[in-house]
C-alpha cells in the first residue's frame, strides 16, 4: 500500500511537471513568433500553477530584457535565481542586465562567481562576447607597415598617400583562408586591395580616381571576385550598415578575376544594385537592387514598387534576373545557406531591421529576430547550423551569433567601437570584420576555434 502511495504521489509529480513544462514550451514557441504578449502570459500561468518555477522567472526575465525592461528583467531575474542559485545561465542573465544597466559592481560579481564554478563552455563563451571578444582577434595590418606608401594611378602617374589615418573596411575572406580583399580610401577615393594572410602582401586590384568600389564577394571556387562601383562621393567612407537613406542612387555590380584583371559588368542597367554574394554553385549571385524588374518596367501602368531595396538572383553571365522580394520596405544583403536551399537578409519591420529567411526560389520569409533593436549582416556558417550577424543592440553596433531558427543568439564582440560586415571563410574557421575599435576603421581577423579560456576570463575580469 505505501509503494503504491509512492507511486501515485510520483506520477502526479510527473504529470503537474509535464503540465508546467507545457505551458512553458508554449511561451517559448511564442516568444520564437515574436509574440511577447501571449509569451508573458504563458509564463505567468506557469507561476501560478507553481509559484517556485525557476524556469518561468526566467523565462519572463528573457523577455522582458528583450523589451528594455530592466525592472522587470531584473526582478525576474532575481527570483529565478533566489529559486536555482546554482544554474548558470539564470546567474549569467542577472549579471547582464546589471552590466547593461550600468552597475559593473553587481555585474561583475555575478561573473566571478559563474568563474568560481566549472560552467559550460557555452556559459564561458556568451561571457566573454559579454565583456570583450568571444574568440582571439588580431588586427589585420591592412595599412602597411609605413605612414607613407605609394601607388601607381590610373594614368600611370605615382601618388604618394597616407595610409595610417584612412579607413580600410568591406572585408571579405576568400574560401580557402587565405586571401582578404577589402575597401580603402587612402587614395581619397575608395578603391579595392587584396591581401595575402600568409605574407601579408598587398595588391591593388582596382584604379579607377572617379568611381569607388566596395562590398567585395568571392567566388566559391575563390578564382573570382564581385563588387560594387559608385561615382565617387568626395572620398567619404560607404556607411557599412543598410539604413534608410544609405543607399546610392547608381550603383553598379562588376565582376572580375582575382588579380583584378578583367573586369566587367553583371548586368548593364540603371539604379542601385548593391551587396553581391555567390551562390554555393558559384553559378548565381543574389544582391540588394531599387532597379525596377524587366517585367516592371516594359509593362506600361505597372504598380511595382521600386522605391525601396528589394533582393534579386542573376546568373553570373547577367541572365534570368529575377526578384525574390516585394515589399514596401528596404530588402538587403542577402547570403546564401550552404546548401543554397535558403536566402537570409536584413528587412525593415516598424523602423526596425531584422533578420529573415526565404527559400532561394522566394516566397514567404520567416521572421528570425524579433528585439526592439536593429539587426544585419547576416552570414551563415560552414555547417550551415548558425547565422553570424551584426546587432545595435544597446545602441552599439556589435557581432553576434544565433542558430539558423533564430534561437541561441551569442553575442561575439563587446568593445568601443562599432563591429560590421562579418566574412567567414569556407571552412568556417575564420571570421574577417570592420571595426573602428582602434580609432580608424580597420580589418580584423577572428580564430573561431581559439575561443576565450576561462583563466583569461578571470583576468579580464580583474582588468575590469
């Protein structure tokens, strides 16, 4: 009889666990659609079903962090881990929102208390995104080792330029590793470099005084490069972000061979065609475009909508052009999924830009980010289970790391300065990105598989 009053006690344990969990799954699957109203809901039935669910503190904690809540984040927080004061992820979420809200005291115990333990590599690497770099990054010495260089121009004449006091950014890492190619103004218009990561070096690619070039892309097979050339702007530095009102009003796409030789034109037409990327074939390229569809433009009282950046597909020959998107916001920088089955890109929702997902082929996109700040960039990784992006989260411009659902996000950078156009090679081993961190932007290198150690954690966190 006192087995079978063990037995029952059991199941019915089991079965309210069951019930909690549910409801708990629910308000995830909800918060994952953005629906932060109904989440807060679930979670709440939860603690009134059962008023010690840590889970469901923290949970609630999540989203309302989401929204910029720090009361109530932190609150929540707090009750979780008063609840499960030994769960790291509940102590690494209570010292976030302290060091978000500016008290790096609280913050900073937390950490070391999350350091005095053996938590999870996972813990150790969104701690180190937190409060520096997740992974080893070096500064890539883009600019030459002297303040004066010198270069031939197009017509043949030497110019002597400062290299030390430019910007060098638009970075893109070759699929073998072993190449970089980027933008710099140092000849007071923007002109494309290549770079040697073995020897360091350096190659001009493109000598053109009137235009500028950036945003370059390579090809899979590495043999090839795209990129965009714009009448030039005074020498100013391309904004590295898509905004509204960043983009030109012409801009070109060109493609050539990787010493610059044999440069020509993906499609001749006008408007603003940006961001080029190669399909994993190497046989299609996507990018950001205003220029009106053929379609839309030989069919007299068309109402397509080409005020706004929309995401199209071509052959690499200027063929098939074809539109993916049709919205009446911005569309842009697109990246192919490893399979080439998925396109991901950045999109306008209330003011705000998130990252999606669409089929290659179009259709209807699925909405991955969902926070109240704005997102771009994305990049997938080799394996295809990841999407490397840039967030402005906190209203600083930072990489992050999510699954390819959107759920997991890791923040990768945390440093003064703004972090853009992350590129990783094919083997998804290294990550090139611009950043301003050391005053002028410049070209970064990230070893992803030489994350932060724990020991180097604790004194970074001394540092602090």
């Amino acid at each position: 009889m006192r087995n079978y009053f063990y037995l029952s006690i059991s199941i019915f344990l089991i079965l309210l666990a069951c019930g909690e969990d549910a409801t708990i799954k629910r308000g995830k699957a909800l918060l994952e659609t953005g629906d932060t109203t109904a989440a807060i809901q679930q979670f709440e039935a939860a603690l009134q079903q059962n008023p010690s669910n840590a889970e469901a503190y923290y949970q609630l904690g999540l989203v309302y962090e989401g929204l910029g809540d720090v009361p109530q984040s932190s609150n929540a927080f707090r009750s979780a881990a008063k609840l499960a004061p030994k769960r790291a992820e509940v102590v690494l979420a209570l010292g976030r929102v302290y060091w978000h809200s500016n008290d790096p005291s609280l913050a900073l115990a937390q950490f070391q208390s999350l350091l005095s333990d053996s938590p999870k590599k996972e813990i150790l690497l969104q701690l180190a995104g937190l409060t520096g770099d997740a992974y080893h990054v070096q500064r890539l010495r883009t600019e030459g080792s002297d303040d004066y260089e010198q270069t031939f121009t197009e017509k043949g004449n030497i110019m002597t330029f400062t290299a030390k006091y430019n910007d060098d950014y638009s970075p893109a890492i070759s699929p073998d590793g072993n190449w970089i190619a980027f933008s710099s103004d140092r000849l007071q218009n923007t002109e494309l470099y290549l770079m040697n990561l073995t020897d360091h070096s350096l190659r001009q690619l493109t000598h053109t005084n009137e235009l500028d070039e950036y945003m370059p892309a390579f090809s899979p097979d590495g043999k090839s490069i795209a990129f965009v050339t714009e009448r030039t702007r005074g020498g100013m530095m391309f904004p590295p972000i898509q905004a509204s009102g960043s983009d030109p009003s012409r801009a070109s796409i060109y493609l050539m061979d990787i010493d610059g030789r044999n440069q020509r034109p993906l499609v001749d037409a006008d408007g603003a065609d940006r961001a080029p990327v190669f399909s994993p074939d190497g046989q299609k390229i996507a990018f950001e475009s205003k220029a009106p569809t053929q379609e839309a433009a030989s069919t007299p009282g068309s109402t397509e909508n080409n005020d706004t950046l929309e995401i199209y597909v071509i052959d690499v020959d200027g063929s098939n052009k074809t539109q993916l998107t049709h919205n009446d916001v911005d569309d842009g920088h697109p990246t192919w999924s490893p399979n080439g089955r998925q396109i991901a890109f950045s999109s306008m929702v209330e003011d705000i830009y998130q990252i999606f997902i669409m089929d290659a082929a179009g259709g209807t996109a699925k909405q991955l980010t969902f926070l109240n700040t704005s997102h771009y960039h994305p990049t997938f990784s080799s394996d295809g289970k990841r999407i490397i992006y840039v967030s402005n989260a906190h209203n600083h411009y930072t990489l992050w790391m999510m699954n390819a659902d959107g759920t997991n996000k890791t923040q990768l950078t945390n440093h003064i300065g703004a972090h853009f156009e992350p590129s990783l090679s094919g083997d998804g081993k290294r990550l090139v990105f611009s950043s301003d961190r050391s005053d002028h932007m410049r070209i970064y290198l990230m070893d992803l598989t030489q994350p932060v150690q724990k020991e180097a954690l604790k004194v970074r966190l001394s540092d602090l």
